[in-house]
C-alpha cells in the first residue's frame, strides 16, 4: 500500500474524527504495511493523532533507513474512545506477532496515538498472551519499556520512546 492511496485522504482523517462509526463501517481499523514483511527488518509502528491519517509520517517515513526499519502503520477513527482503539490495536499486534513472530517493534506515535500506545501498553501488556510488560516502566514512562516474547527469553520486543529532553 502507498501512502498516497486516497484511502489515507485528509477526508478521511477528518471523518474518523468527526464520524468515527461511519469511518469503521467504510475503512475500519487495521495496521498497514507499505511493503510486504521482511523478517530481516525491525517494524516501526507509526500511530497517528486526531484527526490525521498515516499520510502525516511520509516525512518519517521518507528519512528512516530502510534496509533496516520497516515502517507499519495503525490507521484507526481518532474519534472512538482510546480505550476501545487500544483495545484493537492489541487484537491486530497480536494477529500479526502470531503470524510472523517478529523479535523486535518500535513504537512511534503523535499526539493521540500517543494516548492509544500507551492505554495498549497499560491495559494489554499483561493481557495479550505474547507480550510480557514491566508495567512499572510503563507508568513512568521511561524508556525502553521491555516486553519479552513467551517464545523468546530476554527480548526487546517494544519500545516507548520520549522527545530528549523533556521529563
């Protein structure tokens, strides 16, 4: 998928914030990928904020290395409650920790996205069955908050980063 598809249109940013039941009945909810998976490669999740589609990290996007980094997009109506969006991005993680067992995933997000990340972090790091979270950690917000992998002992599997500088 590109970031230029009309599905990540500013019109739809917009709709899932102002009519998010009409945004999941016509797009729904889901983690995009921009090119197929390589297990060679570290995921990157990028959660956008209100408003605001995948679209805003081309920047990102454009200036990451790519022969190591894999970009993953959550595209979600930034209107619904956090928790339920939390919710479904730890149903979608886990599908896709499921399906390709990768060992690493970063995780980058603006503004509301910031919210989301962190309400999955808290309410289903201990909850999704493949992901074990030093939830104090999490609480403190420092970083890198480690999740290890039931399937593989000592691993980085997520990591929260905050801006330098800033408590």
């Amino acid at each position: 998928m590109d970031l230029d598809d009309e599905l990540f249109s500013e019109e739809n940013g917009i709709k899932g914030y102002w009519e998010p039941a009409s945004f999941f009945k016509d797009i729904g909810g889901n983690i995009y990928f921009i090119e197929e998976y390589d297990p060679k490669k570290i995921p990157i999740l990028f959660i956008h904020g209100a408003g605001d589609t995948p679209k805003g990290w081309k920047y990102f996007i454009d200036n990451i290395d790519r022969t190591r980094f894999q970009p993953w997009f959550f595209y979600y109506p930034s209107g619904t409650r956090i928790q339920s969006m939390a919710h479904l991005l730890s149903w979608k993680l886990g599908n896709l920790q499921i399906k390709y067992s990768f060992d690493h995933l970063y995780i980058t997000a603006h503004s509301m996205g910031g919210l989301v990340a962190r309400s999955f972090i808290m309410d289903h790091g201990s909850v999704v069955p493949l992901f074990l979270l030093d939830r104090y950690s999490a609480r403190k917000c420092v970083y890198p908050i480690t999740i290890q992998s039931k399937n593989a002992r000592n691993r980085q599997l997520l990591h929260v980063f905050r801006p330098q500088g800033k408590p």
